[in-house]
C-alpha cells in the first residue's frame, strides 16, 4: 500500500516538472513610451496698439459693412455721415469685397476730433476738399497692430503721396503710434476693428493735409495796372489838344473869313460909290 502511495506520488511530481518545463517564459514588459514635450509656440509680436474695450469682436463683423463696424464703436458717428455723403463709403465696402489681395487700413477721427476744429471749417470745405480730406485717413494696404514701425515715411494714403502737399508721416516708439502731417500731430489710441485685409485705427485728431494750409502766391504788384488808365489819360489829353488846336483853326479860318468877307464889301462900297462920281 506505502508502495502504491508513493509511486503515485512520484508520478505526481514528474508530471508537474514537465507542465513547468514546457510552458514557454513570459514575455517582457515592453518599456514605457516617454511622450515628447510639445514645444512652446513662439510668442506673437506684441501689438503696438491696444484694442478699445468698446471694439467690435472681428468674429462679430463682416469687413465689408464699414457703417455697422463704425456704428457698433458709437464715437464715429460725425465720420459715418461724411463718408455717406461724400460716397467713399460705398467705394470702401466694393473694394473690400473685390479684394483678393492687399487690403486697406482706415485712421478714424472719434466726433470729439471733429468737434475740436476751428467752428465752421468742414462747412467751409468744398465736396472735392471733403474727399481728399476722407482719402488722406486711408491708407491703400493693410497695416497691422504691430507692424506701424515698417511704414517707410512719408506714408502714402488714397490722396496720393507728394511730400509738398500730402505729407503723412508715422513715428512708433514703445507702445505709442504719432501721425504728423505738417499742420497736425495725431496718436492712434486703439484698435477699432481689424482682419486679415482691413484694420480701422482710432485717432485723437483729425489728419488735416498740408495742401489746405498752402501759402497761396502773391498777387502782382498793380504797376501795369496802374500804368494803363494814365496812358489812356495822356491818349485823352494828345486828343483834347488836337481837337482844341482844330477848333482854334476853325476860329481862326472863320476870322479869316470874315476879315476878307468885310474888306471885300468895303472895297465893293468904294467902287459903287466911286463909278457914279466918274460918269459925272
């Protein structure tokens, strides 16, 4: 019986040795996959403009509807009225839409600009002045927040860019942007609206070209003028003479005249008298 046990338990221990010896190894555990480090995106360039808290969201607007934009700011209402009626408005929308390229930027005076002026002097302006003065606050490409310090100067707008009669010059240092254009020196406060083709930039004045201002010539000295009515007196006084001269001629042939007629009848008397006498 302890024989029979113990071969069974023998039996027991060479087949658990064999299950142990064919079961394959465990495979390893794969190592741990380190996940990189996303790298830090580069700072973008730090706008030089600050963007108004009463700006319209770009997400918000369409950059073809100017009014709406300007509208939604409330502090541009004395520009929306110009540019309606000078019909620059509809000039800038059809642009922005016909763009494919480029873009515009646009300097907007607020109405306390506007009312800063001398009093009077937009009516003063005639419609062709009202439009150069709009188109000298338009710049023919986009310019962005931080981008203002790569202007070359003098600044060329939609009025055209002559140095002697449209100077527009931009200085940026810090975080500051000056406009000069030889009568007026404006900053730009703030960001209005801006995409990737149209930016509008609040100004504290409004951008008064020099071609207004321009020293007109001076008007001839009045010598030749003055010169004329005298030769016409001297012509009038040559003419007086000579007629005074005929008429003191026709006097004088009329004395004549009647001296001859007189001693003709004198000499006539003599003889009527004289032929009587002779026959006697």
């Amino acid at each position: 019986m302890k024989q029979a046990v113990l071969f069974s338990f023998s039996l027991f221990l060479l087949c658990s040795s064999t299950t142990l010896a064919i079961s394959p190894a465990p495979a390893p555990k794969s190592a741990a996959k380190t996940t990189p480090t996303p790298k830090a995106a580069a700072p973008s360039p730090k706008p030089l403009v600050p963007t108004l808290p009463q700006s319209p969201d770009s997400s918000d607007s369409v950059p073809d509807d100017i009014t709406r934009i300007l509208k939604k700011a409330k502090i541009f209402s004395v520009l929306i009225r110009l540019l309606k009626t000078t019909e620059i408005m509809n000039n800038i929308n059809s642009q922005l839409i016909a763009a494919k390229s480029g873009g515009l930027t646009i300097l907007a005076p607020d109405d306390s600009a506007f009312s800063n002026l001398k009093a009077g002097f937009l009516n003063s302006l005639n419609q062709g002045q009202k439009i150069e003065l709009l188109q000298f606050h338009i710049l023919p490409e986009f310019v962005s927040s931080s981008n203002f310090d790569s202007l070359s100067n003098p600044v060329q707008t939609v009025a055209g860019k002559d140095p002697a009669r449209l100077p527009l010059n931009v200085n940026a240092f810090g975080n500051s942007v000056n406009i000069s254009t030889g009568v007026v020196n404006a900053s730009i406060v703030g960001v209005v609206y801006l995409d990737n083709k149209l930016a509008i930039y609040h100004l504290d004045k409004v951008l008064l070209p020099l071609d207004f201002f321009a020293t007109k010539a001076p008007a001839l000295a009045p010598t030749t003028l003055a010169n004329a009515p005298k030769a016409a007196k001297d012509n009038s006084a040559t003419h007086d003479e000579d007629d005074t001269t005929q008429v003191q001629d026709n006097k004088s042939g009329a004395v004549s005249l009647v001296c001859i007629s007189g001693t003709t009848l004198m000499l006539l008397g003599v003889a009527f008298f004289a032929v009587p006498m002779m026959w006697t």
